[in-house]
C-alpha cells in the first residue's frame, strides 16, 4: 500500500486562492465578454466568483495566423493545481460546460470558413482541436491554473511525448545522449482584422 502524506495533500487542496494583485489573469478575470484585457479578448464567462471559468481569444497562434487561433480557459479564483478543482462544488461541472462550449463554437468556425468535414479520410479537411495544459507544486512554475484549446496541424501538429507516434520518430545521437528532430513552433500575431473579428464571431456563438 502507497503511503501518502496527507498534510502535503491537505495542504495544497486548501490552498488560498482568492485573487492575486501580482497575477495577470487574476485581473483579466474581472473584465466583461468583449472587453479586452491588455493581451487577449474576453469571449465568454460561466459560475461565480468561487466555481466560475473564464476564456480570451489569444491575438497569437502557434499555426497559421490566416486559419488558426487558440483560446485560454482558466478559473476565477488562482487555483494553481487540477487537483483543486473538486473541492469547490460546482466547478468541475461549469468547467465542462465552457469546455463543451468552446470547442463548439470554434469548430463551426474552422468548418464555416475552410469546408471541413465531419467524417474524412483527407487530413487536409478534418477539424483538429487539441487541448493543453498543465499544472505543479514546483513554486517556480505554480502559476494560475490555465488550459489552452487550439487546431493541431502543420508544426503545431507535430507528434508530441504522449502520442504513441512520437516514439517511432528516428533518434539521433548527439555525444551520450539520444534526440529527436522537431520542426521549430513560432507564436505569430493574427491580423487585427480577423482577430476583432474572431472575437465578436466567438463572443456571439458562446452566448448562453
């Protein structure tokens, strides 16, 4: 049997998480849908103060900035780790919701302005979304809970650690240890034209 240490687990489902002077998305939270935030546009907000989500359109991507976007759903209050979701009742629920939600709305979007198919055997007419994100109890990287929803494809789409393709890439050697070549992933800004317009397509599709 695992021997585990409760007071370190307590300790971080417990956590203080009201808002935080120092962090920039606990201060993007308290703007309206539709307002920007100083980096991003806030396109929808679900729950309260305690259970609540929030989501901004990023003005950049890791594809092409012609076709791709990526959206930024993250909670309310500065939780820092997934495992204090369920402590706050409701939450995980409202968190399905707006997840739900999102990659509807950004799925008609691709499908509405490339043609893309529901079923395909062409890669080049399927709508790919992916989701990232992660979370730590290293303080140097214990930041405001955030996930990231985004179109794989092209360089972005590349195999990553967790794909059972990933492993079959060649490995090179480099004096004692072993690699894999990867294609370079570059934010780039989207055009303001379609970034405006992006979010107020976002915006109208989310409404409840």
């Amino acid at each position: 049997m695992i021997k585990m240490n409760s007071n370190e687990f307590d300790k971080l489902v417990k956590e203080d998480t009201g808002l935080k002077g120092n962090c920039n998305l606990c201060k993007e939270s308290k703007h309206d849908v539709g307002k920007k935030t100083g980096y991003g546009v806030i396109i929808y907000k679900i729950g309260n103060a305690k259970n609540g989500w929030f989501a901004t359109l990023s003005p950049k991507t890791g594809g092409n900035p012609k076709h791709d976007f990526t959206i930024q759903l993250m909670p309310f209050s500065h939780l820092t780790h997934f495992s204090q979701i369920e402590n706050y009742p409701g939450m995980a629920e409202n968190y399905g919701i707006c997840f739900s939600k999102i990659c509807s709305a950004m799925t008609k979007i691709l499908m509405q302005n490339e043609d893309l198919k529901a079923d395909t055997s062409n890669k080049d007419l399927s709508a790919p979304i992916a989701t990232y994100g992660k979370s730590t109890t290293w303080n140097k990287k214990k930041e405001h809970l955030h996930i990231k929803i985004f179109q794989f494809r092209d360089n972005i789409g590349q195999p990553y650690t967790v794909d059972s393709s990933f492993g079959r890439k060649k490995t090179f050697k480099d004096k004692d240890e072993e690699f894999v070549k990867m294609n370079p992933v570059k934010k780039v800004m989207l055009g303001k034209k379609r970034f405006e317009q992006l979010a107020k397509e976002l915006v109208s599709l989310l409404k409840d």
